[in-house]
C-alpha cells in the first residue's frame, strides 16, 4: 500500500483497523472464506508462515498443517466447530512454507453478516515454539528435582501446609520414619515428635519460629512409624509467594543416631585416655618414692634384725625389736603395693591354670573373710591357660576379697568366677591398650552396698578410699590395677549402688603347658664360706648387707658404685657372687656391671637387690632371663636363702654345660664361632654366659651395624640375634648376612610368633624369648644341622 494509500486509508474507521492489522508482526492475522480459503495476510503471517501475500490468498488454510492431521482432516473439523459454537481454539504443530514446523497457538472466530449469515473466518496465530521450548525445560528441570528429591535417601524432604501438615513425602523421609507416602501425607508433622515434645510444644514453635524468622534448626529426638526412638538433625524454612504470603514449610530432617553415637565413644576414649594419664603420672610419682622408701626401710631393718642377735635373751628388748620389725613388714607391704600400681614390681610369670589356683586359696580366703561370708568358687570346665605371676595373682584376688568383706560388712556371699572370654574389637575400641582375642576371666562378686557412679571412676586412684581412716590403706584396687595392666590384662568394674560389686579380671590366654609351681624352701638358714661383692651406694643399706653377710660366714668386699666393683673384679681377687643395687649413681649401670664382670669372671653369679627397678632388669613386666633379683626391703633369712640358691643354681649350669649327653653336636658348638647380636646388656650378658657354657666363641655386637663390621672380620659359624634391635632390626640384619655369607647358620631371637614366614624364607631357625639354656642350645643345634643338610658337599 502506497503511502498516499495509507494516509486515505486512516481517515475511515476500516482504514485504521486496516493499518492496525498490517502493523502487527507478532500475530499472524488473517482472514479465510466460509470453505476456509485465504483472503487476507498480515506481515505477522507472512513472518511466521513465510509466505507473501500473492503465494498464499487463494490456497486452503490446512497448507499449515501436517500431514497427519491433514489426514485426520483436522482443518475442517476446526471450520465446523467455529462456525457451531462461534470460536474455535488449540495448540498445536503447524508447518511453515520451508517444511519446518513450529508450535503454534490458533483461535478461529466465526464472522456473520447482520442477517446472521457465515461470510467467512477470522484467524489468529501465534507462534510459542519458544515458550513451549522453555516450558520444556520447566518442566524437565521441575521432573529432575522431583526425582533428585525422591532419590535422596539419607534425608527426609518434604513440605508443609501453613498448618503443619505433610504435602508431600520423599524416599528418605520413608527410609527415616518407615511411612508409605499413603499413610502419613495430611496427617500432621507432631506425629514424629516423642510425647515429652508434644506436651511442651516443640511442633508449633519450630513452626512459628520458621513462619517469623524464615528458619528454625534444632537437634532432638523424633520417634519413627514402630515406635522405636533416633536423633535427628532438622531444618523448617517457610515457603513465600511472590506477594511475601506464608503458603507453606519445607522440612529437612537427618538422621544423626550415628554420628552422636560416635561422638559419644570419641568422648569416652578421650575421657579414658585422660584417665590412664592420670593413673600413668601418678604412678610414675608413687614408683620413685617406693624406691626411696625401701631403702630406707631396708636399713631399719637390717638393723633391727643385727640387733635383735644382741639383745637375745631380753624379752621385753625382744618384743619391742618384733614390733618394729612388724612395722617395717606394714612398710614393705606399702611399698611393694606402690610398685603394683606403678608397674613397677619384677613379675616372675609361670603358665598357670587360675582354676587349681584359685581352689587353692580356699582356705586362705576362708580364714581372711571369717565364718560369716559365704564363699562359693565357680571354675568352669576346659579352662584355659595363661602367663602371669601365680604368687601376684593371689594377692590381687586376695585384695578384691578383703574389699568385699569391708563392703558387706562382715556378713554375706563372696562369688569367684573363673571362665573362658572373647573381647571382642567393638569392646576393646572403648578401653586403652587392649587387644581383641582370647582371655581368661576371673570374676569377684560381692553381695555389698555397691560403689556410686560418680566414685567408679576414681577407685584405681591410689589411697583413694570410702572407707573409714583406719580400714584400710585405699592401695587395694589401685595395687590390682597396676598387676593387671603390667601383664598385659585388662580390669573391669561393674557396681550398683545397694546391689553389690563385680570385678572382672582379664588375662590373656596362654597355648603352652602349665607350669609346675615350685614353693619357696622353708628349711634352715644356711650360709658358706665363698666371696661375696657388695654393692651399694646407700652408705648405710651396704653396710648392713655386709653386716648380714658376714655373719652367715661369707668373705664379704664392699663397693659404692659400678665403676669402684670393676676395679675390684679387675685387681684379680676371687669373687663368686656379685650383690648389687640396680639403681646407682655414674655413667656405670649395674647391668652393664654384670656383663663386663663375666667377661672377666666367666664363673662368678650375680644377684641383684631393687626397691624400684626402673626397667633396668625387667622388660614387659617381667625379669629378663637368667636374672635373679631380691626385692628390698629384704629379711636376714631371705637374704641368706636367695644367696644360696643363685650359687647352687650357678654351679648347676656349669655342671651341665660340662655333663652333656649330646657330645656329636657338642662339638659342632665348641667349635661354633657365634655372633651375638642383642641391644640389652643384662640380656646380652647372660646369654655369652650361656653359650660360654656350651664351650662356644663368643663375639658381641649391640646394634646391627656393629654386627656387619664382625661378620667382615672374623669367621663367625652362627649369627645370633635380637629381631627388635634399635635402627636396623635383627630380621633386616640377617637378610644382609645372608647375602654375604650364604654359608652362614641364622638362629633370631623374638617374642614374636609372627616373624616365622620371615624367618623360614632365610632359612633361620626362631628361638622364643624368654628362653632358658636347653631351648637356647636347641635352637644353635637345628641351625647347624639345617644349614649342614642344605649346603652341597657337607
């Protein structure tokens, strides 16, 4: 249309409807015959469809659409609905001049002439491809959040109406609270709260918080669909409009049974670690003083005891020496408990059947505990061996039965239990240093007032007691604690106030053979003519050994430190035992003392006397092999008797080595070279002791580095070592003297079982610590006949 057109045009009320239509391109506005032919085309059209007015006026209006619905003559159907009802209106695919097709939005109106008559069509179109595209995607987006929620599971995600009732329920939530979406959507949201909840209103105030502040997080206890009770995290964020009106709640619920469960064991491992501190500094405290203490009461009685041979025949200067020597046994006891507690004391453990044990002490405890506590023992059948001090063990359940006397008050039932147990690793991660396997359980009940919760964790503290001030010393449980944790047990108390107490103990279970337990001579004190080296740095507890030694008619010499006994043993004088303190002053320790003496002295014995040991003598709780030790404060008797006894038993090894019944293999060893290899001097000592007496060579070496030096020097026969060597373990080392000497016999030397693979791989013969002479001397002899039968031409 021309512009002159145009402006003719607009002055009519037809003209500008006319420029109306043609200015519209986001319509496709048009108009068809009563037989749905094309009269008129807009711009909008032609931009949609692309057509031009003179390629599509004229032509049928079902161009536009598909073939499919050509076919279901969808294009008519559409005429004779508008033309009966007066509109017609869909969506649907529609087809443009090029054959692509777009998403089209249609309305067809009837128009009727005045008289009422159909003069034709008008059409509308619009094109929403690009709205439908984004709907799509809507609803794409909408359908993957719908599935993210419902296939989360560790959550529970749903939504609230304003008045708190569920709309909607996501996998999770089912998982959580065990409802089917069928049986708790529109019941309300309090139905997971516990009772106590309910009645204080918790549901409404998280609501209203959240409807007042947009959120509210809380941590409690929600009850699931069975009843049953967990933790739970939960978030409520109210839902808004776009007009800020409340229209609902979201609700995210965790559960944290776990997590809280967790943080619960994490607080009482802390908690138990903060314990075994607790007890580990104190008895680091308690042990240093029971060393001063015993020396102290080892001089009061010495003296005593030296005295009491002056005064003979004084009844009344008699009674009161016995008292005091009475005091002094209260004092040893004292002290001996510390050490208990501290870890300190040298355990001599023995494979041991608790249950003959513990029906050996009947009468004991029957006479300890008076007529009116009844004592019953229940030792179950096929128990159990295992490795513990026999004669410690009595005084612990020695312990635990006088406690229970004080707490039934005299009178009631005392139960001792011995049985088979598991500790399993759940029970073993709540408890510090303990092992899962097999135990031996001995359990001491009592019929008592029980011990408050609030006091259990106290009871192994030492002098900590309920008792009155003069019931007792509070070292009981404290003394049974330290026995227990030092051979490698583990001690449980269950208690109920007005119910009574069980104190369980746990020692782990032993493969081997019992042990025939040997008791301590009772015969008279006897005493012998050999030389004796004292030494001590206490002024005044040597030279009451002396004292004592002297009288039993031992030539006695006397030496206040390691270094001052050397230059004796060095000066050539005769000395058959060497008696000295393990704990001196100088850069000389006793141990040290001992091995250095009998590579001068191949004959001479050594004894060790100690309050406090220190570790000096004793490794993993128990003496060193082929140590012989006498706790202080000792008796004259008791000095005499051990005196003699490390001699005989002395002279009885060396008898041995002389007497073998072996002399093939005899001479395999006399003309063994060894190399020991052990980083411990005491254990280093005793053992050149040993294979001295099998008539070996004997080089040393204390670390593996010293030991390859040796290997390149000297023609050695058989490496002995220690797999636990500082640095380069004995394993490693054996692998490298393997590689340079292939010839080479290997015996190593551990308490641990677990190295027999390795060993077999080196073809190195294992011998278990603690050994004694004969398994020593076992060992040697399978090296040199393997290593024999393995090498060609032998």
């Amino acid at each position: 249309m021309e512009i002159s057109d145009r402006f003719e045009a607009a002055k009519s009320s037809e003209g500008r409807y006319r420029l109306l239509i043609e200015a519209i391109t986001d319509y496709a506005i048009y108009m068809l015959d009563p037989a749905g032919h094309v009269t008129s085309w807009n711009p909008g059209a032609k931009r949609f469809k692309g057509y031009d007015a003179d390629e599509i006026i004229g032509r049928h209006f079902s161009t536009f659409y598909t073939d499919v619905e050509r076919a279901q003559n969808v294009p008519a159907l559409a005429l004779e609905e508008a033309e009966r009802t007066g509109r017609f209106e869909r969506e649907g695919w529609r087809v443009r001049k090029d054959g692509t097709q777009f998403w089209a939005h249609v309305v067809i109106d009837a128009i009727r002439s005045p008289e009422g008559g159909l003069v034709g069509f008008a059409k509308i179109t619009r094109d929403l491809t690009e709205r439908r595209a984004a709907e799509a995607k809507l609803r794409e987006s909408e359908e993957q959040f719908r599935l993210l929620v419902q296939g989360v599971t560790d959550y529970a995600i749903y939504l609230l109406d304003v008045d708190g009732n569920v709309a909607s329920w996501n996998a999770g939530a089912r998982h959580i609270k065990g409802y089917t979406p069928e049986e708790i959507i529109g019941r309300h949201f309090s139905n997971f709260y516990t009772e106590a909840d309910r009645a204080a209103g918790l549901p409404q105030i998280g609501l209203q918080t959240a409807a007042r502040e947009g959120r509210w997080e809380h941590e409690g206890q929600r009850v699931r669909k069975d009843g049953t009770p967990f933790w739970a995290h939960v978030v409520i964020d109210a839902i808004r409009d776009d007009d800020g009106k409340l229209v609902g709640f979201a609700k995210v619920t965790r559960d944290i049974t776990e997590r809280r469960e967790a943080e619960a064991a994490l607080h009482a491992a802390q908690a138990t670690v903060i314990r075994s501190q607790k007890l580990e500094a104190i008895g680091q405290l308690t042990g240093g003083i029971a060393h001063d203490f015993n020396n102290l009461l080892q001089v009061i009685s010495g003296n005593l005891q030296l005295l009491g041979k002056d005064i003979a025949g004084n009844p009344r200067a008699e009674t009161r020496v016995q008292s005091a020597l009475a005091g002094v046994a209260r004092g040893s006891k004292l002290a001996s408990q510390l050490l208990a507690f501290a870890r300190r004391q040298p355990l001599e453990p023995r494979v041991v059947n608790v249950g003959r044990l513990i029906k050996g002490m009947d009468e004991m405890l029957r006479r300890a505990l008076g007529g009116e506590i009844e004592v019953e023992t229940v030792i179950a059948g096929g128990l159990w061996n295992s490795l513990l001090d026999p004669d410690q063990l009595e005084n612990a359940i020695l312990n635990l039965a006088i406690n229970a006397r004080d707490a039934m008050n005299g009178e009631g039932r005392l139960t001792i239990e011995a049985s088979n147990a598991f500790l399993d690793d759940e029970y073993v991660r709540q408890q510090e240093d303990l092992t899962a396997g097999q135990y031996v359980m001995i359990a001491v009940t009592d019929t008592g007032i029980g011990i408050p919760p609030d006091i259990l964790e106290r009871v192994y503290e030492p002098f900590f007691t309920t008792k009155a001030e003069d019931k007792g010393t509070g070292l009981g449980l404290a003394m049974v604690y330290g026995f227990l944790k030092q051979s490698g047990g583990h001690v449980k108390i269950y208690s109920e106030v007005g119910s009574g107490t069980t104190v369980k103990l746990y020692f782990k279970r032993e493969v081997a053979s019992e042990d025939t337990l040997v008791g301590i001579p009772s015969g008279e004190v006897a005493g012998g003519h050999e030389t004796v080296l004292v030494v001590e740095d206490d002024d005044e507890v040597r030279e009451v050994a002396v004292s004592m030694l002297s009288e039993f008619g031992y030539r006695v010499v006397k030496a206040r430190d390691a270094a001052g006994a050397l230059v004796i043993v060095d000066s050539g004088i005769p000395i058959d035992l060497i008696f000295t303190d393990v704990m001196m002053p100088g850069t000389l320790r006793s141990p040290e003392l001992a091995r250095k003496a009998k590579e001068r002295l191949p004959n001479v014995a050594v004894l060790f006397t100690s309050g406090y040991t220190q570790n000096a003598i004793v490794h993993g709780g128990r003496l060193d092999p082929g140590v012989e030790l006498l706790a202080k404060p000792y008796t004259r008797e008791a000095l005499a008797r051990k005196v003699r006894h490390v001699l005989a038993n002395h002279a009885q090894r060396r008898v041995a080595a002389l007497g073998s019944r072996r002399p093939a293999i005899e001479d395999g060893l006399k003309t063994a070279t060894v190399l020991l290899v052990e980083d411990d001097e005491l254990v280093r000592s005793a053992t050149t002791e040993m294979l001295s007496d099998f008539g070996c060579q004997v080089r040393e070496a204390g670390t593996a580095q010293e030991a390859l030096k040796v290997l390149d020097e000297v023609a050695v026969t058989i490496l002995l070592t220690d797999v636990g060597l500082p640095g380069v373990s004995g394993l490693q080392l054996a692998k490298d003297a393997r590689v340079r000497r292939p010839d080479l016999c290997l015996v190593l030397a551990t308490g641990d079982s677990g190295v027999g693979s390795e060993a077999a791989l080196l073809d190195a013969v294992l011998v278990v610590k603690p050994y004694t002479s004969e398994s020593l001397r076992e060992g040697l002899e399978s090296a040199l006949k393997a290593r024999k039968a393995a090498l060609p031409g032998r």
